[in-house]
C-alpha cells in the first residue's frame, strides 16, 4: 500500500526482530495518543524513511547480537537523525552499533522477571519516576559497558547498563521491558520519551486514524471500484463504513448468507447497512448451496474448507454479475493475521476471512484494520458513527454455526441451535453481562443423552453454552456467569426448544481448549 505523508512526523515506527511484545508495543504507544507501525527488523533504510516516521523503537528478539547471523537492523537508521529507543535486543543493537559487537555479551548471571533498577543519573526519560523501581527483565546478554559518548541512566543487580542515553542525540536503549504491566510506571517512561523526548503531540486519536486510513484508501483505490463482503461483524462492518467514507458509492458490499447464521441475522445486518448506514447492499441467499455442499461432511477442517471455497465461489460469482471491480476489501484485523499463520507462527484453524479470496479473484486487498486490535476497530466504528448494538455484538467465526454444530450439519440441527443461542444472548442481555463477555454462544455436540420430561423417557441433544473473557481472542477464560443466570438460561432452553433435554457449561480456558469447539 503506498504510504500516505497525512501525518508527518508523528509516526513512530516500531523495528521488530522477533520479540513477543512488539504488538505490545505498538499498543502501549498508541495508549500514549501516537499512531506506530510495525515493520520487520531488517527492513532498509529506505523502506522505513520512505514511511516517514518521526522516531523508532527497536523491540527485543531472541537473537544475540554478537552473533553472525543475528537479525540486525539497516546502520542508516541512525543517520535519519530521528529519535531511537531500543529496548532489550533493541538496547543491545544500538550499543553494538556505537561500541561495536564486543560491547554487548552473555550475562553470568540471566535475569528474568520482576527486578529492582536503580536509577543511576536524572534524565527526562525517568521525569516523575521513583529512583528505585521494579522492572520487567528477560534476557540472556546485557550490554558490559556504555558505549563512547553514551551514559549510563540505570543499573540493576545483574545489569549494569539497564537504561544509558547518548549525550547528544535523542538515543536512548533500555535493557528492560517499560511496555509490560509488570515494569511500575512503563507507561509513564513510555510517555515521557514520547513526549518530551521524541515530540509528539499525543494528539493521536481514532478521528486521526479514520482520517488517516480515509487518504490511504483514497490513494490506494484512485477512480478504481471495490467490493466488500459483509458478515455482519464488526470487523467488516467497520471496514465497509470506512471503504464507503473514503470511495462512496464506488463501493458494493455483498451479503452471503450461508444459512449458517445467528437468528435472524440475515435480515438484521442487511436492513441496516443498507438503511441506516446508506451503503450499496447486495443480499444473496446461498443457504441451500451451502448446506447441500456441507451434507453428510462431519470433519471440522472439511467443514472450514467447504464453507470457506463454497463462500469463495458464491462471492466470485456475485462479483462477476455485478462488474469489474479492482479492489476487495477485508475486515482482516491483527488477530486473524497471527492465528493464520502468517509471520511464521503455527496454523491452529484455517480461518476462512484471511487468504483465499484475493487470489482466485486477482483483486488488490484493501484492508484498513490489518494492525489493530478488536477494541481498536470499536473505537473507529464509534468515530464512524455505528451504533453501539453492532459494535458490541460478539465476535462471529467465518464458517458460522458450521463449526458450533459438531459432526454432520443439518437444517433441523442449525435451527434447534439457533433458538438455543438467541436464548442464551437474551439472559445475558437481560442480566447485563454481554458487553463484558468476549463471546458467547451455544455449541451443539454430537450426542444424545437421556432425560425424563413429563415422566417420559427423552432421549435428545445437549446445549453446551460457552461464554468467554478474551482481551484478544489469542488467550481466553470461561466467564464466570452468575449461576442464578445460568439456571434461567437452561430451564428456557430446555422449555422452550424442542429436542433438547441438558444443558452445560463449558469451564474451559484457551489454552489448552480454543474458543470454538471446532
Ligand atoms: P478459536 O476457536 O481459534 O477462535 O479460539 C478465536 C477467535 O476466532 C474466531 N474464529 C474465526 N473467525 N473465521 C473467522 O472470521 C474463522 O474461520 C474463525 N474460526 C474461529 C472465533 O470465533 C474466536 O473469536
């Protein structure tokens, strides 16, 4: 995408070489009100000032710098003359850049974890900051001494060059982690350097970022048309909004509806962003598609790549009848590219909203909300003016009640679920808990246990409810519902959908579990 010059110099680009916390990170400074973007480590000078940053943060990773192989960052960083601060690997980097590699070597002694830092000399970095703190460590090489021209800020027990500056350039490394919850006060050293070291205005909000991704779509799209598919989630549905702000009406979204929705659903998204939001909505019936192709199938992976390739096909067609459109706009969020796969960490599920479309349809991607995380993408939807309800709705999986009906899908099957779950939705609306609840939802295993109702035998499907905390969908816990609230639910379920005689809860966290059964 090429890289809009909106905001110039209030940008600070986050160098990552393979640290856990780098999204961390870029959260953190974000937090502060200033826009950062990641880009990989080694990326080239010109590929980073060409993206017009005003500072740089070099981010922790597992390599060691004295190593041959070492992922080391492009020397021109520190000619641009812009503010640096390295952090862990990134501390070491600028030490072996200015002291060179022998300045930075195995510690004797490893520190991991909470550790006591002593404050060595006063500097803005620290304005405000007690002068003994805890911090948070994780490293295996330190830095032994500073290099020329650089002073040493702080030092703990088993490192003594834990924070240092140099004497005339805005350099600053620091051997700990100020991002993570465990370093007291992280988020005011962050702050400090950003502000009063780095410059920033700390204006940065989510009216910036629209206004920001506004241009870049502008100059992405050009007079180019693009299509989008609408799920009703919130992703897409931020995604649409914003797409439809900066291109209007050469934006056409499509609604599949793969009979594999929540109650109602079909009906309700398409009503809406096509009344109250103005947007073109196509709405297309596929269920008998859909369900035909998934018939007999119970293999969870199957299951994906049916729903995922049938959507494929319904939606490429859609396109064709529709016209030529140059674009495809996704509602791909960080998450979704984590758990892909992509960056080299592991495949867990094949989601089915990232991949696939773009290259059997040759359409450029266009995808505003590739960096942010879910309650980013909340903020900006409120900027944007969507209504709460929407935005407030749980998290949906791209191959729907398919993955919540475990083992062979049937018509009779997804609508005993769907009453199930509308239930569930309404008691914890009722009880005032679904906005505090990632997610929520009714999963239907494949089995049938006995009941008696009415002093007859039954002998017919169980409900499993499951509800969790997430702040990310990467890790979740089961939320710990009121039992009173989950009596209701149950007895409702049981009263009033048929073929369901049991109820559970699932008390499973992620890891081990995922959020989904399948
Ligand atoms: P899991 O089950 O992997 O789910 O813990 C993490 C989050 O992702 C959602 N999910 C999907 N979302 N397409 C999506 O758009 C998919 O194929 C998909 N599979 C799971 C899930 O609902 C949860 O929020």
């Amino acid at each position: 995408m090429k890289e809009s010059q909106a905001i110039p110099q209030e940008k600070v680009i986050i160098l990552d070489f393979g640290a856990q916390y780098s999204q961390l990170i870029a959260r953190r400074v974000r937090e502060c009100r200033v826009y950062s973007e990641i880009m990989p480590g080694d990326s080239s000078v010109e590929e980073i000032s060409a993206r017009n940053p005003g500072a740089l943060i070099l981010t922790g990773g597992p390599g060691s710098v004295y190593h041959e192989d070492a992922l080391t960052a492009d020397e021109g960083i520190f000619e641009l003359g812009i503010p640096v601060l390295g952090i862990c690997y990134g501390h070491q980097l600028i030490a072996a850049h200015y002291g060179g590699r022998e300045a930075v070597g195995p510690a004797s002694r490893r520190e991991y974890g909470r550790t006591s830092l002593q404050l060595a000399s006063t500097d803005r970095l620290f304005a405000g900051i007690p002068s003994r703190i805890d911090v948070w460590m994780s490293h295996g090489d330190l830095v032994n001494e500073p290099p020329d021209r650089f002073k040493v800020l702080a030092h703990s027990e088993g490192t003594p060059v834990a924070a240092m500056v140099h004497e005339a350039l805005p350099i600053y490394g620091v051997q700990f982690h100020p991002e993570v919850g465990h370093t007291d006060r992280g988020l005011d050293m962050l702050r400090n350097w950003l502000h009063d070291i780095a410059g920033f205005s700390g204006e940065w909000d989510m009216k910036s970022f629209i206004e920001h991704a506004v241009q870049q779509i502008r100059e992405q799209v050009g007079s180019g048309s693009a299509l989008c598919g609408l799920s009703g989630g919130v992703d897409s549905a931020v995604s649409a909004v914003l797409v439809h702000r900066a291109i209007g009406d050469r934006l056409t979204c499509v609604f599949v509806d793969h009979g594999l929705l929540r109650k109602e659903e079909a009906h309700t998204v398409t009503e809406f962003f096509a009344r109250e939001m103005e947007l073109n909505v196509v709405a297309v019936d596929a269920s008998e598609r859909f369900l035909s192709a998934l018939a007999g199938v119970s293999d969870p992976e199957q299951k994906r790549k049916i729903v995922g390739h049938e959507f494929i096909s319904v939606f490429d067609e859609q396109a064709r009848a529709l016209g030529d459109f140059d674009f495809l706009v996704q509602g791909t969020i960080y998450p979704d590219v984590v758990e892909s796969g992509v960056g080299g960490s592991a495949v867990i599920k094949s989601h089915h909203n990232v991949g696939g479309l773009p290259e059997k349809m040759r359409m450029a991607l266009v995808e505003p909300l590739r960096e942010l995380f879910k309650d980013e993408v909340r903020r900006v939807g409120e900027a944007l003016g969507i209504p709460g309800e929407i935005l407030t709705r749980h998290p949906f999986p791209g191959p729907g009640l398919a993955v919540r009906v475990l083992g062979e899908i049937t018509r009779e099957k997804l609508d005993t679920l769907r009453e199930a779950d509308a239930i569930f939705e309404e008691e914890l609306r009722a009880a005032d808990l679904y906005r505090d609840i990632w997610q929520s939802f009714v999963v239907l295993p494949d089995m049938l246990s006995v009941g008696v109702m009415g002093d007859q035998r039954t002998y017919a499907s169980t409900a499993v409810l499951r509800a969790v905390t997430s702040e990310d969908a990467m890790t979740a816990d089961w939320a710990r519902i009121p039992a009173d609230v989950l009596d209701v639910t149950a007895r409702r379920i049981i009263n009033e959908v048929p073929g369901i005689n049991r109820v559970a809860y699932d008390i499973t966290s992620k890891p081990p579990a995922t959020i989904e059964w399948e």
